[in-house]
C-alpha cells in the first residue's frame, strides 16, 4: 500500500507541475504579446502566473525557453504530443486527390496555425537580432520549416511541379511564402483579414508551384 500511495502522490506532483508549466506559459504568451520580449521580464511573468521567480527559471532556465516553449504551445494547438507535420499531412490526406483541393486545405489548416503562433513569431523576430538564443532558436524554428514544406511537397506535388522547379527550390518558396512572418506581414502591417490571407494562400501556392 505504500508504494501504491508514493505513486499516487507521485503522478499528483506531476499533474501540478504540469498545469503550472501550461499557465506560466500562458501568462507569458499575454505578456510577450502585450509588451515585447524585451520589456518582459521573469518576474512579471512569475507574478502573472503566481508563482516565484525561482519557480519559473527551475522549468525553463531562461525567458528564452519561455519564450520557446510558448511558440511550441502554439504550434500544438489543443493536439497532444502529434507533431505539426502530420497534422498537416493529416489535414491533406483527408481531401480528393486533386492538387486545387489540397492547396485549399492547406491554406485552412496554415491560416489556423498561423493565427496562434504568429503573434509569438513576431516577438521572437523583433528581440532575435539582440539576443543569441533567439537567434537559435529562430534557426531552429526556420529548418523545422523547411523541412515539413519538403516532406509536403514530396508527398503530395513533387508529380506536379512546373518545369524547371526543383523540389529544394519548391520546398523553400513554399517555407517562405506559407511563414508565420509573412503572415504577420499581412495581416498585421497591411491590415489583411485572415480569412483573405487564407484565400491568396490557396491561389498563389499553385499558380507558383505547379503546371
């Protein structure tokens, strides 16, 4: 019976662990979003999710890491532990066999995506240039990118493709083009809708990409 209660107490300490985590990262997301990475600090966001200073460097070591394990938060949505490429390849796989199709899906499940983690993107980007851990980890986030636009294009276009377009040149005019960056650029300096984003999105990709 007591190691029965030792687990018990055991899974306990975790959940709570966990649901701090989520709600630190949820107080900094506000914060980061209001206020700039920059202007946020670990004890604003410790006070927001009331809890120490302590607390939150013990679970992510750095605002960096916040800050990092926010943009993987939003990227997640509400899917537990399933990747953001097979999502994406899920969304696909579910359509017709048609190119036009599978572009409009795409630009559905891109336009969701972005509308999360955007924000979060354009506060990393906006700090990158002072801070060396944002710069890896924009790095990072960009090669994630490109290879899910790869692994996209291979399974779905790579039949397709216009004449003369590689599938290396696809795969990186789709990462560019389909970017939480871009997206921003859109929808926040020049005032687009989500919902017109998502349209260009799903006429563009083909007139660029395929016959």
């Amino acid at each position: 019976m007591a190691q029965i209660g030792r687990t018990y107490d055991g899974s306990r300490r975790r959940a709570a662990a966990d649901a701090r985590r989520h709600r630190i990262v949820e107080e900094a997301t506000k914060l980061f979003v209001a206020q700039g990475f920059g202007s946020t600090s670990i004890d604003q966001i410790a006070r927001a999710a009331d809890v120490s200073t302590p607390t939150v460097y013990a679970a992510f070591g750095s605002k960096a890491n916040v800050l990092g394990t926010a943009i993987d938060f939003a990227l997640a949505g509400d899917v537990d532990g399933v990747p953001v490429a097979d999502r994406y390849l899920a969304a696909l796989d579910a359509v017709d066999d048609d190119v036009y199709a599978r572009f409009a899906a795409a630009a559905e499940f891109l336009r969701a995506l972005n509308e999360s983690v955007a924000p979060l993107i354009r506060v990393m980007e906006l700090a990158a240039s002072a801070d060396p851990a944002l710069r890896d980890l924009r790095a990072a986030l960009m090669a994630a990118l490109r290879a899910d636009s790869r692994l996209f294009i291979e399974r779905f276009f790579a039949d397709h493709l216009r004449p003369g377009l590689s599938v290396d040149d696809a795969a990186d005019s789709l990462a560019v083009i389909t970017s939480p960056s871009l997206f921003s650029m859109f929808t926040v300096d020049a005032g687009w809708a989500p919902e017109k984003y998502e349209r260009w999105i799903a006429e563009s990709l083909p007139r660029l990409l395929v016959n």
